[in-house]
C-alpha cells in the first residue's frame, strides 16, 4: 500500500454513550418503513444485472467478474466539513472548511453519521450497536454488537465493489478517464495540485456517472474488511467476515497519480483518525 501516515495526537478522555444519544440502537419505527430518501446530492448507479471486471492484477486483488443483484445511489462528492458539522455537531478535521470534505474521522464515526442521516430522512437505520466508545466531543473509537441490517434502506457505507463499479462509471481502464496520467490534473486533487491540504469538493470534473473526486482528494472509507479478493466470480460481495483493517479506496491529496487507479486498495484500523481519510454514503434503490 501507498500511503504515508499523518496522524493527530488528541488527549483521550475515554466515555461510554448511551445508545439512544445517537438514535441509532434500533431503527426508525415501522411507521417509517417504505419511505423513499430525499436523495438529495446523490446520483443513481446502474447496477442492477450488471457485471464488471473488478481487480489489479495482484496477490491482494485479482481481476474477477462481480455481477450485483440491485441498483444503489451515491453521494456525488465526499461528505463536506459543513454537512458533518451540521448533522453530527462536530467538525473534527484539520483542514477547516465547510466546502472540503470531512477527515480525521474514524470509520465508527462514519457509521454513525450514516445512522444520522437515515434518522434525519425518517429512514431505518442500517447499522446497530449496543455501545458506543470515544473521544469527548470528538468521536467515536470503538462500537460493542456492531452489526449491518441490509434489509433496511437507510444511508450507509458502500461495499469496496460498489465503490470500484462506480469510480469505473462503465470503463476497464487504468484510471476513469483512460489508462494515461496525463490528464489526472482535470479530475483530481493530488501531489502535484493540491497544495499539500484537502481542497473544496467537486471542482474537479466527474467520471461518466457524474461522482466527483472519485479519485483524490481524501481516501474514503470502505465497510469491507480489508482482505485478499476471491478471483472466482461473485454476487454482491461485501467482504471478509471479519479482519483487522476496513479497506480505503480513491487515494487522497499528497498521492502520486499511480495510486489513483481504479484498482488501487488502501487499509486502517476502524479507530485510526487521519488528515487524507473521508467517506460518502450510498443507499440501495
């Protein structure tokens, strides 16, 4: 893996939160099943019966058919410092501004702010939990009973097929906007552009399904454990049972182009908080 370690050294006040400060323990009530989401900032991905070749030709990844069962939409850009700080109250990243994306989140915190916004739409939440553990007034570092309910259609984090199906938007090249390095300076925020900081989301031009800085910026959290792929074909894949890193995909502003390929995986600890690491949600049609 590529990727340098930059991380915040915080004073740790270690807490226990009730489950029910986040809403998050049990879904919405029935009375909310069946509600459609607002989908607002997201873009259909075409999925459904479709069938893509996922991989890079390595030990961790071999190039294997994937084929999905259902259709999902995606955030077109990467949760912004300014809807985080709106929904969750908090804005933990180092790089301040509404416009760029929130870091220096865990994975956990991920979670909950998908669990937040279902709430926030009347949705059933996806994710349950017994116990939340953290930082005060900073985020979350570890979750008790964690578990992924799919038959909800709340807000979550994409599988790392989904999230490569739709950064590919139809194309088996090196990059979503071919296979040369030329051209990384109109579609993404990296070593050579960027300034070593994040940069404002969506500037950069998006790939065939309309999702900006699919490639760049900050990394993005995957729900997969991070492990080596099956090269045999698989249905809707969602990943190790279970690991010791959840995987990271997109590469982030201090990368060389060569780690922004479609193929490229990167890995962290759930409780790791970084300056290059942010997330954007999906939800299954």
């Amino acid at each position: 893996m590529t990727r340098k370690r930059i991380s915040c050294f915080l004073a740790l006040a270690v807490f226990v939160c009730p489950p029910l400060f986040y809403g998050c323990i049990f879904g919405a009530s029935d009375d909310n099943k069946g509600k459609s989401p607002s989908l607002s900032g997201m873009i259909l991905i075409p999925s459904k019966n479709h069938s893509f070749q996922m991989g890079a030709n390595n030990v961790a990844a071999p190039v294997h058919q994937v084929s999905f069962t259902y259709d999902f939409y995606m955030d077109t850009i990467e949760v912004t410092q300014g809807d985080y700080q709106t929904l969750v109250g908090v804005n933990p990243s180092y790089f301040k501004s509404s416009l760029r994306p929130v870091e220096r989140i865990t994975w956990f915190d991920a979670i909950l702010y998908c669990n937040k916004r279902s709430l926030r739409e009347g949705l059933d939440t996806v994710y349950r939990y017994s116990a939340i553990f953290g930082i005060a007034g900073d985020g979350v570092d570890s979750m008790n009973g964690l578990s992924r309910d799919d038959s909800k259609k709340g807000y979550r984090l994409p599988t790392e097929a989904e999230w490569e199906y739709a950064y590919r938007g139809g194309t088996q090249t090196a990059f979503y906007w071919g296979n040369s390095e030329d051209s990384t300076d109109a579609y993404a925020w990296y070593s050579t552009n960027a300034g070593d900081s994040t940069r404002p989301v969506g500037l950069k031009k998006p790939n065939s399904f309309g999702l900006h800085d699919m490639a760049g910026n900050v990394y993005e959290c995957i729900y997969d454990w991070y492990g080596e792929y099956d090269s045999l074909p698989q249905i809707d894949p969602k990943g190790p049972d279970t690991g010791s890193f959840h995987a990271l995909r997109s590469g982030c502003w201090f990368n060389v182009p060569s780690v922004l390929t479609a193929g490229h995986r990167g890995k962290e600890p759930a409780d790791d908080r970084n300056l290059d690491v942010g997330f954007r949600c999906v939800i299954t049609r």
